[in-house]
C-alpha cells in the first residue's frame, strides 16, 4: 500500500479536484483506492456525496430526514450513516475519552472507497497544537493524538485491502493539517504557475521538512516499546501544475514565465537542495478544464467520463478524451515516482 497526500498550502489550486479525479482514474486502471478527506472544509466528501446522504452523515436537519425528505437508501440503510466521519473515529482519542474508532470506509464504486471528512475536525486544532510538543517529549496519550489519523486511515486502508490511500488535506499550515500529513509516506504538491504558488513554496517546503525531521529525530524514538511506531516519512514525490488557460497546448505566456522559477523554487524550498530549473520534478502540467466542470458536477461524475447524455456533445467530447488522456498519464507517472522514492 502506498499513501499520497495533496497539498498545498495557498487554497485555490483545486487540491481536492484533482484527488477526486485521480482516484478514478487510479481505480478504472484497476487499483484498488482509498479517498480519504482529511480538510476540515470536507470538500471532497462534498463532492463525492449526495445532499442527503451528507445530512445523514452530518446529521443534519434530522426533522426533515424523519419526514422522508430524503430517500430510504440515504437514511441508515445505504452508503453513510451519521456518526461515521472520520471526525467522529478520532474523537475519543482527542477528547481524551479512549482509543480511536474504527471507521469502514464507503464504497463509492467497485475498487474506490472513500473515507468521509466533517467540519468538525476543525475543533480538534488547540488539542491536535498542544499535543505535538508533548508527543516528542515522549507523553503516551500525546503520541496517540498526534498518529490518530494515521491509524484511523491505515486500519481503514487494511480492511478495504487498498493498494493507494490519497489523502485531501486543507490549504494551511495549522496543526490539524500536520497531523494529517503525518497520515502520509508521501506528498504531492499541486499549484497554478505564479507568483502567490511561487511564494507559498516558501513556508510550505520548509514546515513540511520541520515536521518531518522532528518526528522522525525526536517523536519515533519516544514511542513505548511494543506501540505503534509510524515513520510519517512524508517524502516529497514533486508537484503538479494547473493551468488556468492553455493555448495551443502551450501553457498561456503570462504564466509560462513563472514555470522555470518554481522549479527551482521546489527543490530549494521543499527538497532543501537548490539546483538549477531541470523540471525533474513537475510531474505533469494539467490544462484548466473549467467548462467540463459544471457537467461533471451536474452528472456527478469525473470530467473524463462524461458521455453525451450528460451533455458533452460535439467538440466537448474531444475535449473529454484529452482529459481522460491527461488524468491517465499522470496518475501513471505519479506510480512511477512513487517507485522511485520509496
């Protein structure tokens, strides 16, 4: 099994898209993938959800789900059940109430799953901040807060026999989101070509190699013999540029200058290597396919399986072959890195 997180931490460059579409593309190439969402925005689960499927599982306007507002298979009988978030798996171990639950995952399709997120994990942030300092002082129940999502998502992985976790993590740099990237071996940086992605290179490389080294130097030794001892490698595996325009399949000029700027700006920042712009590791450059969108959004569904009963009628269906073409090429090449870094 191999674990891939998404982040970056300037919102805006369409993280949570490109785990949805990644997982499906993994998965019609015959892996078997966990989707896990990790953001307190819970934007994945949004995505992959039904309205009322959401409301139960968040419980929601129970009243109007008594009153049959929403279908049979949405009220404890089909996909979701309320209280089975992954908010809700790790609470008792960041009430301080006990260990975390486990959490079976929701069958989204055959071979892809999904772990649902809740805005609620963003009240684990003062718990999930104090416990990092104790947790490498070598505090037990410190060490439990800090690996709940690890172990929450790895239980998870192993019930489903997943062969790729991916996990969607939210646009900061708060505790919450460390404790999530520790659920990862590896990281993927996905960014749009300018100077705001350019910038956030510079407090995103750093703080993940932080977290990194002071876990790895100072937590990973102070958890008790016989515990559960996660190395949280979180290694870089490179990033993925999302283009707002392309022309002639050439990225659009205004933004083209910055491409050879944030290559070097990766591997200074993020890999603490500074080396010349080789591009070695942009991992693929994705077209902006913003007018598939509100049909992929309509017919729920990935951009690159929309048919012309969904309304992808003419050149639009060119345009959803070459997605379908992008989105294969790339989560093949991201297999590949992975080998590489592992």
């Amino acid at each position: 099994m191999i674990s891939i997180a998404l982040f970056n931490n300037r919102g805006g460059v369409g993280t949570t898209t490109l785990v949805y579409h990644l997982a499906h593309m993994l998965s019609r190439l015959g892996h078997s993938v966990l989707a896990v969402d990790l953001d307190p925005q819970a934007s994945l689960t949004s995505l992959c959800l039904d309205e009322p499927e959401l409301k139960e599982l968040w419980n929601v306007c129970p009243e109007a789900v008594a009153r049959d507002a929403a279908p049979a298979s949405a009220r404890g009988f089909g996909r979701v059940r309320e209280g089975h978030s992954v908010a809700d798996a790790v609470r008792p171990v960041l009430e301080g109430a006990g260990d975390a639950s486990p959490l079976q995952p929701v069958s989204l399709k055959a071979g892809l799953w999904l772990l649902p997120g809740s805005l609620d994990l963003g009240r684990f942030e003062d718990k999930l901040s104090a416990d990092w300092f104790r947790s490498l002082a070598g505090d037990a129940a410190a060490i439990r807060t800090t690996t709940a999502f690890r172990h929450v998502v790895q239980r998870a992985a192993e019930g489903v026999d997943a062969d790729v976790v991916l996990v969607d993590v939210g646009p900061s740099l708060d505790a919450v989101n460390r404790a999530a990237l520790l659920a990862a071996e590896t990281v993927l940086v996905p960014l749009i070509a300018d100077f705001v992605s350019l910038k956030s290179l510079s407090s995103l490389g750093p703080t993940l190699r932080e977290w990194r080294d002071s876990w790895q130097t100072l937590g990973l030794s102070q958890v008790p013999a016989g515990g559960p001892a996660p190395a949280m490698t979180m290694a870089p595996l490179g990033y993925v540029v999302i283009q707002p325009e392309m022309r002639l399949d050439r990225p659009a000029v205004a933004h083209a200058r910055w491409l050879d700027q944030i290559s070097a700006a990766y591997s200074s920042a993020v890999l603490g290597q500074p080396s010349p712009a080789d591009d070695s590791h942009r991992i693929a450059t994705l077209r902006n396919y913003r007018s598939l969108a509100p049909l992929a959004h309509a017919a729920r569904k990935p951009m690159f399986d929309l048919k012309a009963a969904d309304g992808a009628l003419g050149s639009t269906q060119t345009y959803v072959q070459t997605c379908y073409g992008e989105f294969r090429d790339l989560a093949e090449n991201i297999l590949r890195r992975v080998d590489e870094v592992r």
